[in-house]
C-alpha cells in the first residue's frame, strides 16, 4: 500500500471549483452548532465537505473512536479483502473526479493498475479515505461520543462524553451518519446469549482476537459476507476448523438489489408507492444478502472448512470448557463462536434517542402489507421522509425529528438502497444537504429578508459615464 498523496491533482481540483462560499447561516445565542455529525467515517467526511461547499458553517463532526485509524470499520471490523461495490461507483468525492478514489490510485500506482483492478482493496480505500479527510481537512472530533439527544425549544441539547467527560453542545440540525448498528444494534441470536458466557462467542461487529483461535475450532453462524468474511480470518489465523452454519439451503445468491442501481430507479426511489417500495424490501428478505464470489472462494479453499446448510441452532451450553451445540444436524463440539447475523432495527433501542425513540414513525405505523407479505422486521423500520428525516408517528407530538436526518442502513426499506454504503451517496447527500439548507434558510427568513433588501453601496457613480451622455448639443457639434 502506497501512502504518499497526489497533491498536484487534489489541490489543482480545489483550486478550480473555487473558495468555499461563506458562512450564511445567521447565528443565534446559545447554539453552538447549525450541523452536528455524528459519526467520522467515509460518510461524516463527505457530509462535512457538502454542507461547507453549502455555505453551512458551525458545523462539527464527531466519533468516538479514539483516533482516525480506528473510525469506521475498514480497518477494524471490516475483514473483507475487497469493497463489495463496484471500483467505479462515485462515492465520497461527490462529484469531483479529481478527488476520486481513481484519481489517487492512478497517481500512486498508475492507471494501468487502476484498470487491473476488479474491485477496490480494503486496505486501499482505507488509506484513499485518511487522504481525503485530510486533504478536504475535515476536523473530526474523536474521542466524543453522544450519549443522549434532549429536544429543546428550536434546538437539540447534545449530551457527550468527551475523553470521558460529560459535556453538553446544542446543534440545530443532526445527521446520523454512525454506521450499521446506528439504527438498533448487533442482532446476536438468543441461542447464544442465553446459556453461553461472553467470552465464547461474538458478533462480527465486535473486536476479535482471530490469533487466540490459532489450533481452536469455531463455530459461525449466518451465511452473510460478514459471516463469510469472518470464517475466512480464522481460518486464514490457523483455526483448527471452521464450521458455518446457514439456514437456508443454499447460499443466497441473486444480488437483487444490483437491478435497481440505476440513476433513474435511485435518484426517483423515494416518490415510488408504498406498496412498491415494501414489496421490494421483501423482496430483498426473501433472497437474502449475498456474500460475494471472492467471499466464498477464500474460504472453500480450505479443506478445514465446513458449510452446513438447513442448519438452525436449537440449543447451545458449557461443558468441559467448550461449547456444545445442537444445530440441527448433529452435535458438535467448539471452543468459539462468531455470531455473523447481522442488525436489529429499533430506534427505541439507542441510548441517544431514549428521549423520543417511541416517537418515530415506523413502517408499521404507515403501511399494512397485503396477506403473506408481512415481515415483523422490516415493519419496525424507520418511515423516513424525503431527506431522510424522522416523522413523527403522531403528527404534533414531536416536531423536532424533522431536524434529525438519518444516514445509516435504516434507511433502506424508505430508500430501497444500503444507506450510508457508497452506492447511497451520489444522491442522498446532496439531498440531505439541500432539505438543511433549506430549512436554516427559511427558520431565519426575517434575516434573510433584511439581508436580502438591506443598504447596498453603489459599485460606481455617474461620473463613470457622464461625459458619455447624448445631449442636444452633442447633436449640433456631431453634424
């Protein structure tokens, strides 16, 4: 991996889109914050150069990860080789070729490389993601994590912990751009939780140590890229064996979401009936997430590696040390299990919303699926509106959630896209951008209005062109 950054091409295309506009929000007492963003990964950095290009100043982004190299998940939880998505999808740069992830691969390795590339590597787009925040110089505040959203009169009191002090902030606008478990959290089935100490099994959203499974046998259950991703550490760490354990009878292997990436389907998803847009989140359900080709391919070439299809844990327990599990189809003996099942959706479930959590709209609050298309999990997503803003669930009981906007994977069954992956930010950004803007506008309009008709020095006065002026005797002295 290549660390040194092409400066002649990121500021040459700095240079000509010109300054960034200034500030234009009015500021009001007592608010110390238009816009805070709440997470510091690929999706806070693109937010924070989105609203500065808006002329939205007072903006702060913040993360609770300790550092940059431990902010989002592509060098801590992530454990793909490759991104999932296509090379070529605009992401981050939103817009800007200059600033793409091609246009810094290119200058470090060559666009012969470029071209080689299938997909993008992890640990790549890791370090495109470092260069661009710095490059964009995005300030990240790490090491402050939110603890609790309080609504306040025409603001939101932010309560923090920062370097592990309380302290509170107010912001008018909120952006959730905190990842997958940023809408409820790591599902981790009951199976485990139930009868199994915590130091045996662990979700793949977690820290895990795949060197101490060195000679030891795992367990991993679900059959996602996660799951897939996370037998392949261990045993590429030198497990003993690894087992996964699927429910389904084969691996899920119809992307069809990849149908409807299309500018005409994302860019208009929104305005689609309701009925259409479940219909297409069941749809989803029912083929399943798709673990990618190369996913499966590193773990198969193990001859240690074992798929057990049809396989449903019944039961799970401690004895001698090691975890014994009924799966379904036998009994088996393991010293670790890794949980590779995915996110719950429930925004009552977040600390932070506790204030209101049961005051957000869900699906099930706004739409009834015909006979047979019911599904309990997708009911209790968020019923997003066209920014991505929460709706109430009782019109005039909270108005404030207009002024939450959310950029994480909740989102999907309202957008019909994995929001908060690359493939949602040629279009919700900006969206989202331009509701915030909009809003700051018109909550200010009276300033806006003096602003707008206020005193204006003339540019030049008459003398310019006073000897210019056609007269009479101009005429005379003409003929």
């Amino acid at each position: 991996m290549v660390h040194s950054p092409p400066v002649a091409a990121s500021v040459e295309t700095l240079r000509l889109i010109g300054p960034d506009p200034q500030n234009w929000v009015p500021p009001r007492p007592g608010i110390d914050h238009n816009v805070a963003v709440v997470g510091g990964g690929q999706s806070g950095t693109a937010f924070a150069f989105a609203l500065r290009r808006a002329g939205i100043g007072d903006v702060t982004v913040i993360d609770g990860a300790p550092d940059p190299a431990n902010a989002g998940v592509w060098l801590t939880r992530a454990r793909m080789n490759k991104l999932r998505t296509p090379k070529a999808v605009p992401g981050p740069e939103l817009g800007l070729p200059g600033l793409s992830f091609q246009a810094w691969y290119e200058a470090n390795q060559g666009a012969d490389a470029y071209a080689a590339l299938d997909r993008i590597p992890r640990i790549e787009w890791a370090a495109y993601l470092n260069w661009l925040r710095e490059t964009l110089a995005v300030p990240v505040r790490y090491r402050t994590r939110l603890t609790r959203i309080e609504p306040a009169s025409d603001h939101f009191r932010l309560h923090l912990e920062v370097d592990g002090h309380a302290t509170i902030e107010t912001a008018r606008k909120i952006i959730l751009a905190n990842g997958v478990g940023g809408g409820g959290g790591a599902y981790v089935p009951d199976v485990l939780t139930r009868r199994l100490p915590t130091g045996f099994y662990a979700h793949t959203s977690q820290d895990i140590d795949f060197n101490a499974l060195r000679g030891k046998s795992v367990a991993v259950i679900g059959a996602a890229a996660s799951a897939f991703d996370a037998a392949a550490v261990a045993l590429e760490s030198g497990a003993a064996d690894v087992h996964l354990f699927a429910r389904r009878d084969s691996i899920a292997s119809l992307p069809v979401i990849r149908l409807r990436v299309y500018p005409g389907a994302y860019d208009n998803y929104f305005g689609l009936p309701d009925e259409f847009r479940w219909r297409q989140a069941v749809r989803f359900r029912q083929a399943g997430s798709t673990p990618p080709v190369d996913a499966i391919e590193r773990v198969v070439r193990f001859p240690n590696f074992h798929l057990h299809l049809s396989s449903t844990w019944q039961a799970a327990e401690i004895d001698a040390n090691r975890i014994v599990a009924d799966t379904g189809d036998g009994v088996f003996r393991f010293d670790f299990a890794i949980a590779g099942t995915g996110y719950f959706v429930d925004p009552e479930a977040r600390p932070e919303l506790a204030d209101f959590g049961g005051k957000i709209a869900r699906w099930r609050d706004r739409f009834t699926p015909r006979a047979g298309e019911e599904d309990d999990a997708l009911a209790a997503y968020p019923y997003l509106g066209a920014a991505h803003e929460y709706l109430e669930r009782t019109p005039g009981r909270a108005p404030y959630l207009k002024d939450i906007h959310v950029f994480n994977p909740t989102g999907f069954v309202s957008h019909g896209l994995p929001i908060g992956d690359i493939l949602s930010f040629r279009r919700h950004i900006p969206a989202i951008v331009a509701r915030i803007s909009r809003d700051l506008f018109f909550a200010d309009i009276d300033a806006h209005d003096q602003r707008i008709n206020g005193p204006i020095a003339p540019d030049f006065s008459p003398d310019l062109y006073a000897a210019s002026i056609w007269t009479p005797s101009r005429r005379v002295a003409a003929e």
